[in-house]
C-alpha cells in the first residue's frame, strides 16, 4: 500500500504488529467455533433421539440452524486441513461450509488458501465460479459419453443391418434392430435428457417450479415470529463475535428482495383469481 510509505517506521511496526495479532485472534475465533461444533456433534450423540434440537433452543436459545453452522464448519475443518489458513470472516466460513457447496469447496479453499484476505462477496464469487466451472465440465463429460455412445449405436446398427439383410426383409431388419439396440438406444435418451436439462439451467430459463417449492418450503416454515428470529440471531452474532449490523446484512437483503418480489407477484395472481 502506497499510503503506508508515510508513515513513520514506528507507526509501520505498530501496524504490522496489530495485523499479525488480529490474524491470530481470527484464527482463534474459527478455532472456538470448530470446538463448537464438535461439541455439539458429541451432545447430539448423548441426548435421546428427537430431544438434540430442544436442547439446543433450552440451552443457548439458538434455532437448530445456527447449531448446524458451526457443526458444518467443524465437518469442513476434518475434511480439509487448510481451512484455519483461509483468511476469511465467520459468515464467509459458514457459507464455505454450507453442504451446498461440499462438492466445491476443495476448488475455492486451494484458491483462497494464499492468505489474501477474502470478504464474503468475494468468497460468494469464487463459489459460484467454482460451481460454473463444475457445471462445465459435467456438461462436458455428458456430451463426450453421448457422442461416444451414438458412434456405438450407428456402429452395430450397420453391423447388424449387413447381417441380417440377406437372410430378413427390410421390414424385419429394422425391427430386429430396435429390438436388439434397445437398451442402448434407452441409454441414448437419457443422455440426451440430462444433457438437455443440463442446458437449461445453464441457459437461466426461469425456475418456475423452484420458486414455488421455495415459497411452500418457506410457508411450512414460518413457526416462529419475526422478533423472535432476529433476537436469535442477535444472540448469535454475539457468540460468533460478530457485528450485528454486518451478520444480518445478506438476510436483510434477501428479505427485501422476497419483499418486493412477493408484493409483484401477490398482485399479479390475485388480480388474475379475482377475473
């Protein structure tokens, strides 16, 4: 940083030395929250089958959700030993380890792992990178299988027909093919319906049915008030030494996006049911 060139040696030496300290200090926070979650997990092995999530909210007021991020983030900490190396805030190593992400998290955790600070929009964007590039590639693999496997099928349906055609008639060839191609041909098909699904996701055609399912999933469950979420994950950031104000940020603005979204569509469809 240029600017740090005027500063005086001592304040420079200060400065480094606040920074090596409040790097320790973080990795000292993920460390507490990995205790946490092991110790939840051990909890959970102790208490009667169904009673886990009553002795989370009786014991420290939490929803079971906030208990599964710090079970999530010690799942993540056994899995890859390069976790504590990451230069990250809590809330960007609840999203890491978030079982969304499980099959991409190795590809972002050896990207990250430089000790570049990495702030939670940043960690987001090498998530969904992470996930692009998968997707790619599974989209890839897909489409060598279903070329490989057409060049199968024109292969044995020439074999076949060069056999058959001297002892069956045309009609009976093409039948002892598609009897006998069958599976094959059924291994084709469905091929080409992954890959055509595969194509629509990546294409961002809109996901009526998810939304729906999000808003019945999100119906199903509203068992608590408002003050009372806020005031767990008040409670929350406390424990995870977190500012309140920057732990509530992303759900704030996910409210406010539902909020507007939902106020669009109650209109819409309450005009069309009322016609």
């Amino acid at each position: 940083m240029p600017e740090l060139q005027a500063l005086t040696v001592e304040n420079r030496t200060v400065l480094d030395q606040h920074a090596e300290a409040i790097r320790v200090l973080g990795k000292r926070v993920a460390r507490d929250i990995i205790e946490i979650g092991r110790r939840l997990i051990d909890a959970q092995g102790k208490v009667t089958r169904g009673y886990w999530e009553d002795w989370i909210k009786h014991e420290f007021g939490w929803h079971p959700t906030t208990a599964r991020k710090f079970i999530h983030v010690y799942q993540l900490h056994i899995k890859s030993s390069k976790m504590l190396d990451l230069n990250v805030d809590v809330s960007g190593l609840y999203l890491l380890a978030a079982p969304k992400n499980e099959d991409v998290v190795d590809a972002v955790v050896d990207k990250a792992a430089n000790g570049e600070k990495l702030s939670l929009k940043q960690v987001k964007k090498m998530i969904a990178e992470a996930h692009a590039k998968q997707d790619q590639e599974h989209t890839q693999d897909i489409e060598r299988k279903l070329e490989a496997l057409r060049s199968k099928y024109d292969k044995q349906v020439g074999e076949l027909r060069d056999e058959l055609a001297t002892s069956l008639t045309p009609k009976q060839v093409k039948k002892a093919i598609k009897e006998a191609l069958g599976p094959l041909r059924k291994q084709i098909k469905g091929y080409e319906k992954r890959l055509k699904q595969k194509r629509v996701v990546i294409e961002n055609v809109q996901p009526t049915n998810a939304i729906l399912n999000a808003l019945k999933h999100f119906s199903d469950s509203l068992v608590i008030d408002a003050d009372a979420v806020v005031a767990s994950e008040q409670k929350t950031a406390k424990t995870t030494h977190q500012e309140f104000r920057s732990f509530i940020r992303q759900p704030l603005t996910d409210a406010k996006k539902a909020s507007s979204w939902l106020k669009a569509f109650l209109k819409l469809a309450g005009e069309i049911d009322a016609n």
